[in-house]
C-alpha cells in the first residue's frame, strides 16, 4: 500500500496563500490574547483552590452557588468536569479567596458549605479519612478485639475506605452498600452511629498560593526560552546558522498558534499543557529536520539546480514520511484526546492543535524561510551562503 | 547462520530479558492478578495516580537569622558593659526585611577599637561599617548569611523528615524544592486528609522553660497594674491558659510574667512521652539531657518556693511551684491536652524544633477514586493508540509491518523496565509520555521504510536497499532524537511532579527508541534477506 507515489507539488509556489493562513490564525490568536481572554492561565499559574467534587446524582449548579454565597465565597467559578453522566463539578476560587496564611480555609469552607445539613456530631463518610475512620473504630471497638486493635482497625478502616473510592468511585449513597465490601460486617454496622452521608465526595484539591504561580509563569517561559535556544544551537552546530533560525522561527509559529487557539477557545493552560508545548517544539523540530536534511542531501546531489527547485524536491521526497509519521502520532494523540480523561484534555488538545500545525509548519515556513534568505542575499548582489558540506 | 547473527539474536533476547525482568522482576504466579501486583511493586505510580497529598512549603528563613541577630545584640550589649563602653542603643532597625542588620547608637568614636575588637573576637559572623554620628551598623557576612539560610532549609528538612516517619506515612518524599527559595516539596502518598499532618509538620514546638514571676492576670493591663506601671526589664508577659479548675474563668486568657530567659530549652530534651498527670489527664513527660539537667537541677535549687513555667510556642501551658530541686524530668500538661494531641505532642518534641517557621505555598490532594480513573482512562488510551498504530503499520507495510510492530513493542518494553530499574515514578502525563512514544518512535520506522521503498524504486537491489535506507535514515534519526531530548531535558529541569515524570519517560522512550528501530529493525532485515533467494522482492 502506498499513498503518495512519485508527487510533485509545487509547494514554494504556493507560499503566499501559507503565509496568509499563518498570518491569519497568528493575528486572531494574538489579537485574542491582548483583547479577548487573554492567556487562560490555569490555577498552576494564576493561584488559587480548585476543588473537583463529585456528587451522587446529578449536581444543581444553583444550589451549590447559593451554599458558596452562604459562607461568603463570592469569586469562584462552579463549572461541569467531564461527562455529565459523572455528576463531577469544579469550583474554582481566585486567589483572593486563598488565604495566604490557612491555604485550605478555602477547601474547608466549600465542603462544610455542601455539608450544611449535616445531622449534629456525626461525621461524614464520604469525605472521610481512613484514619478518622480508624479512630472512631477504636474508640467503639465493635469487633472486641483485645490486641492488635490499632494494626486491625486500620485494615478495617482501609476496607471501607477502598470500598467508597475504587468500586463505587468515591460517593457512598447508603451505608448499606457497605455490606458488599470486604471489611467485616460488625465494623460496618457501628458505622451508623457516628456517620452520616453527604451526597458528595471530594476527589482532588489543588491549592496555589499566590507567591508559586508567578514564580512558575517565569519557569514557564524560561523552559519554552532555552528550549528554543536549545535548538538554535544544536541546528546551528549541525546545518548552517540560517537553518538553526528557520526552524526556530517556524516552531515559535506554532507555539504562537497553539497558544493562540488555547486563548480562543479559553482552555485553561496548565502546567502539562505547558509540557505539551515543549513536546511540540521537539516534534514539530523533527519535522522540519527531516527536510533539512533532505535539502542537504540532495544539495550535494544536485549542484546546478536552484535552492528553490532543490526544497521543493526534497519536500515531495519527504511527503509521504511526513504525512505518515503526522497521521499516526496524530492517532495515538487522538485516542488521548477521546479516552484520556478529563485530566489530559488540555495536554491532549495541545498536542491535536500542535501537531496539525507543526506538520503544516515544516513544509509552508521553514522551507520558504530558507529559500527567502537566499533570494535576498543573491538581490543584495552576495554569493548564496555556503550550503553545508558537513553531513556527518 | 552466521556467528554474527546469533550474536546479534543473543544481544536482542538478553536485552529484552533484561527489561522484562526491570518491569515484572520475578513473579510469584503467572496469573494477571500475579503479574499485576508483580508491575505495581516494580513500576512506581505517582501521586496523581495513586492519590495523595503534595505540598510545597516555604521555611521563613528571616526567622533562623532574627534569633542569631537577637542573640548577637545580647552578647554585644553583654560586651559593651563588661568593656565599660557607653552605649544608648542596640538593636535591629528593620527586623522584618533586614534581619541581620544591627545598629549600634552612641558609641564614641574613642572606643572604636575596642568595639571593632568585640565584634571580631565574638561576632565573627558579622561585619562592622559606619562611625558617623556615633552610630554603627553590623550585618551579617555574606557568606555567613547563606550558610545560615541553608542550614535553617536544611535543618527543617531533617526535622520533617522525623516528624513524618513518625507519623507512618509510607514512602514519603521530603527534599529541598529547587524551584523557588527555600522551599521544600513533601509528597504523602496515600494520605488524603492533610489537615492533621500539616498541623504536625508545621509545629515549631518551641519548649522552654522559665521562672514565672507573676500572674495569671486576666489582662494585659492587669499585670501592668499589679507591677506599678512598669514591666522589669528581665521579664516578659506572655499568654496563657487559665488556671484549670479555677470557677468561672472559663476558656478566656489569662496572662503571666515570666522571666526573659530560659532555664531550659527543647534543645535540652532527650526524650518526650506521652502519659498522664496526677488527675488522670493526658500530658507529656519528658527527661532531660546530662548538661540540661544539671542546669534545670540549678536552677530548681536556686529557686525552691518560687514558680516555674512551662512554655510552649510562646504560650505558658503551666505553671508550678517549685518544691524541690529536680535534676532531669518534667511533664507538661494542662491546657485540657487531648489523648492525641498528647501524643503529636510528645512526637514533635521527640522530633527536635523547626528552626524557623515555615509557610505553606502550594497543597494538592488527589483522592484515591480520582486516581484509579485516571489509570484506567490513561491505560485505555494507550491501548487503543497502540494498536491504531500496530494494525495501520501491517496494513500499510504489509511484512515490514510486522519488523514495525515488533520494533514497538520491544521498545515499550524497555521503556518500561527502564522505569523500573531507575525507579521512575509514572504518572499521567508520563502515561501520555508512553503513548507519545509509541506516535513519535513510529517515526524513525516510517523514516527508514520510506526510504527503503525510494531505492528500491530507484531500481537497487532489496539488500542494498536496506543497506542505503538505513544509513541515509541514521543521520536523521540522530538529528530528530537529540533535538527532542533536549526538550525533553529541559522539561526534566523545570518541571516538578507529573510534568517530571512526562519528561522521563519521553526520553527513556526515545533512548530506547534508537536502539529497537535501528538495531532490531535492522536485524530483521538482515534475517528476512538472508533466507530470501536472490532477487526476490520484498515485503514493505
């Protein structure tokens, strides 16, 4: 099988309707990041508390603001996570909210919000730690143990606490389901005294405080930074300095661009989403490699041609690798982007923008850049740069 | 065959033995639930999978240097009056921003000598500017001021350290945090309720001992009242609670005047306990160390008839009077201490003080539900991106399909034997690492087949193909593969916890990337051709 056999397009040709199309989407997703949404820092790097709370039926978003407004959360963002059918909820709250000095006040107070008809001295069980179910075990001791008790309530404690979260994903809707777990049936009774069930658990916390996300950003953008500069020297060091700048100029393209659709569609850009880029930059590098070299190659194979004949050549020779390698890494990004879960979404869209982009990239800015520079250097009247003799 | 083949045959099934032997080690049973646990001992998972709690925390180290400047002002005043050198102040102008600066008023400029001559020969750490208006300014030596910083981020490692293996955290992970400035990462897998081990870790448990010489007072003022307006210049007041059983003074504070030093310290304890007071109420006894004891023995003899209290972050827990000289025990109870709190008590004055504060920046908890959804779903992908690609390689390069797919797979392999030997930890980024390894180390496949194809085209012989396909492919390959890796690096330095673990696997993938689809790859070829009759075409 085979799709692309003996191709020759004429892609330098077409080199203006590229640059229209990168102009277009660079413009709209500056434009979106100095007008729009700007750039949708997530809570990694703008700070404050997010709490993912799952409910045991289907959440009512009004209800859970007024709770907040309650207890005097007033900026915080309450929003579905993933499918609906999971009942899942995240409450995000500014970094306004965080207190500095008890970073959890936050957490604490969006759980005793939802937990407002709480029955008087009862503890509840779905948000219960093994170690508070421990202790209230100890305390009534239902199994009689004499010795051990601490070593045997723990695993009891351990039963009932693997039972809510890994089989009924971490919401009880009745103390009786209980029944169906390991831990032993004395133990499980006493329960009923001192525990109630809430209708929601809470399954992840992410506190930010307001000194880390700024101290991040910077990361952020001094790992992109020496990442592209990375580059620069390796392909300087390899090929000519031209090169080096030509893929540098393609990938900060398509970093622009992806950053652009993230402030477009105002997703939240995390600290994996920020892998994502990095990967990106290495990937859509390989790409734009792969023709370089080719161009190297065939520079030595075909000396009387004109640069721009020899890109063109080389690019249709590479075509089929390119579109192979594009369509099957975009395969494995996709399956992450449809079976992922919700946590790799940002990640996953990062790498679906990028790797269109970077693919797209290689052959409609790195090329003509190459070929552009040489067209300027013979109309200033200098030699063509020496094209490298070293392939080694 | 030929001897270079089945040395090349032996290297390929030793390496692949190798890395199995990295991800299942030796199983008990060869059951999927045998081999499963036989993963989950080799294959570390994340916090983000497994659930936990991450936190990063800030020592305030201003604190380490305020107590060393605190206590270089009281060896200076000590100094300037045994030397008869007059003086009107001592005393840090910005405690807060400049801790280490100390500012000396009213000293004449005859007695700079003997004052230069003090601060060398007892403040070594300091330096000493200034002479105009009699006032003088000594800060810290640089260099004296790093090492102090690092030892305070150091020392509050250690103390974590011991108070958390107290705790029984399994496996926990405490080191400096090279991110930001004095900031440590502590990482509790499996703990899900932070509150009680952030209290535990946070507590400077500052222990001390002094004479109490007045009070309870209800009030601040009180106390001022009771000692005619005037505090006496040794002494402080400092909170505390009321007397228990006292009738009707309920919850509300009470103050005492007690003296400014110290008879004994934390740093004194060589044992805390928890056990219970003469009423039956939890408390914490403690014995003393052979230099404290003699000390405390000193001053209880000093002082029969008088009070002593006990005090705590600051805050009197008790008072007592002294009946009798005691060498080397103590209890502290009072307070209405609670059976736990007694004990967390006990283990954190076991576990030594902080030696400054610290400050909680950044705290993440994933629930255990949270996770195991999370490695179902990562599990899922990866999955079905691994065989979307495996089917589409057979299709598209029919034979060489199938040198492809057993390219990829020995190259997960050694993936993740290499996670397991370098006790890597997976997360689910690094999940999505994996899967992005399987796209990207498709690449260098694709790289050499095409090219084999294009000779062939081209009208070369299959072996010669081969041969020309993978040289001309290897310059690339190299290329494509350092550049990544040196993205990958650069993550690896900036990022921390699940992005780190992105990073890894990205590069152990791309390692192991060069070796199956060169190496192996190549081997195959070598092996299909060599049974082939000449001339006869091949597969791809």
């Amino acid at each position: 099988m085979e799709f692309f056999h003996d191709v020759n397009i004429d892609f330098l040709g077409k080199k203006w309707y590229f640059l229209a199309f990168s102009l277009i989407f660079s413009v709209a997703g500056v434009c979106s990041m100095l007008f729009w949404h700007g750039i949708p820092w997530g809570l990694d790097f703008r700070g404050g508390t997010q709490v993912d709370i799952k409910f045991s039926h289907p959440p009512n978003y009004s209800a859970i603001s007024a709770d907040m407004d309650r207890v005097g959360l007033h900026n915080k963002k309450i929003q579905r996570f993933g499918q609906t059918s999971n009942n899942e909820v995240l409450v995000d709250l500014d970094v306004r909210e965080t207190s500095a000095q008890a970073l959890d006040r936050g957490k604490t107070t969006i759980i005793s919000a939802l937990e407002s008809n709480a029955p008087a001295g009862k503890i509840d069980l779905n948000n219960a730690s093994s170690l508070t179910i421990k202790n209230y075990l100890m305390d009534k001791d239902p199994m009689h143990v004499g010795t051990d008790a601490d070593q045997k309530y723990t695993a009891q404690a351990q039963a009932i606490v693997n039972y809510r979260d890994n089989v009924q994903g971490g919401v009880l809707s009745s103390l009786d389901q209980l029944k169906n777990s390991t831990a032993d049936p004395a133990a499980v009774a006493s329960l009923n005294d001192g525990f109630f069930l809430s209708d929601f658990g809470v399954r992840n916390v992410a506190i930010v405080g307001p000194e880390v996300g700024g101290q991040l950003r910077q990361q952020a953008g001094l790992a992109t930074l020496y990442s592209l500069v990375g580059m620069l020297v390796y392909l300087g060091f390899r090929f000519e300095w031209i090169y080096g700048v030509a893929a540098v100029v393609t990938v900060f393209h398509d970093t622009l661009i992806t950053v652009g659709a993230f402030s477009l569609t105002n997703t939240e850009i995390s600290l994996t989403v920020i892998a994502a880029i990095l990967t990106l930059i290495g990937y859509s590098n390989n790409d734009t490699i792969v023709v370089f070299d080719r161009i190297r190659e065939n520079i030595k194979l075909m000396r009387r041609e004109k640069l721009s004949e020899i890109v063109n050549r080389s690019i249709n020779q590479t075509l089929s690798r390119t579109i192979l390698t594009a369509g099957l890494t975009f395969l494995t990004v996709l399956a992450l982007f449809l079976f992922g879960g919700e946590v790799l979404h940002g990640f996953s869209l990062a790498l679906v923008i990028g790797i269109l982009i970077g693919t797209y990239s290689s052959i409609a800015i790195a090329a003509p850049i190459l070929v552009a520079y040489q067209d300027w250097r013979i109309q200033k009247g200098k030699r063509p740069v020496a094209m490298p003799a070293k392939t080694k | 065959m030929n001897k270079n083949f089945l040395w090349k045959l032996g290297l390929i099934l030793a390496t692949l033995l190798f890395f199995l032997f990295g991800i299942f080690g030796i199983p008990h049973s060869l059951s999927g639930a045998g081999l499963l646990t036989a993963i989950t001992d080799h294959i570390h998972l994340g916090l983000d999978l497994k659930g936990g709690t991450h936190l990063i925390l800030q020592v305030q180290v201003n604190d380490a240097v305020n107590v060393d400047a605190q206590n270089a002002i009281e060896v200076l005043k000590q100094q300037l009056n045994s030397h008869k050198i007059d003086f009107s102040d001592v005393s840090q102008p910005e405690p807060q921003n400049n801790p280490d600066h100390i500012l000396v008023k009213g000293v004449q400029a005859s007695a700079r000598t003997d004052l230069l001559g003090i601060v060398e020969d007892r403040l070594p750490e300091y330096q000493i500017t200034g002479g105009a208006d009699n006032s003088w300014n000594l800060s810290m030596k640089p260099t004296m001021l790093t090492d102090l910083k690092t030892k305070a981020v150091t020392q509050a490692i250690e103390t974590i350290r011991n108070r958390i293996d107290q705790l029984g955290v399994s496996e926990p992970t405490i080191q400096e945090h090279g991110l930001g400035q004095y900031q440590i990462l502590v990482q509790l897998p499996g703990v899900d309720d932070p509150a009680r081990v952030k209290d535990i870790m946070q507590s400077t448990a500052m222990l001390e001992i002094k004479q109490s010489l007045g009070g309870p007072y209800p009030s601040e003022q009180a106390a001022l009242q009771d000692k005619g307006g005037i505090l006496p210049a040794d002494a402080i007041l400092l909170p505390g609670h009321s007397m228990p059983g006292a009738e009707g003074e309920g919850e509300g504070q009470a103050w005492y005047l007690v003296s400014r030093v110290s008879a004994v310290t934390g740093k004194d304890l060589r044992d805390a306990q928890p056990s219970r007071d003469q009423n039956g109420q939890p408390s914490v006894s403690f014995t003393l160390t052979g230099e404290g004891g003699q000390r405390f023995y000193n001053f209880t003899s000093a002082h029969v008839g008088d009070s002593l209290a006990v005090v705590l972050d600051n805050k009197v827990q008790e008072v007592a009077n002294i009946k009798e000289p005691i060498r080397d025990r103590g209890e502290i109870s009072g307070g209405r201490m609670s059976e736990q709190q007694s004990k967390d008590l006990s283990m954190i004055l076991r576990s030594g003080a902080l030696p400054a504060g610290i400050k909680y920046l950044e705290e993440r908890t994933v629930g255990p539900s949270l996770g195991t959804d999370s490695i179902r779903a990562g599990v899922r992908a990866a999955v079905a991106g691994m065989l979307a690609v495996l089917i589409f390689m057979l299709i598209y390069y029919r034979g060489a399909g199938i040198n492809a797919d057993v390219a990829l797979i020995l190259n997960l392999i050694i993936l993740l034997g290499f996670m397991g030997y370098f006790e890597a930890v997976l997360t689910l980024p690094g999940i999505a690492g994996v899967i992005l390894t399987v796209g990207m180390g498709v690449d260098s496949n694709v790289l050499i087949f095409e090219r084999i194809r294009e000779e062939l085209r081209n009208g070369k012989t299959p072996p010669s193909a081969v041969d020309q396909g993978f040289s001309h492919a290897w310059v690339t390959i190299v290329d494509t593969h350092v550049t990544t890796i040196v993205s990958a690096a650069i993550l690896f330095l900036f990022g921390t916890g699940p992005v780190k673990g992105f990073a890894v696997t990205l590069t152990f993938g791309l390692l192991a990337n060069l070796f199956t689809a060169v190496f192996v790859s190549r081997f195959i070829f070598d092996w299909i051709l060599s049974r082939k009759q000449r001339g006869e075409a091949l597969s791809i």
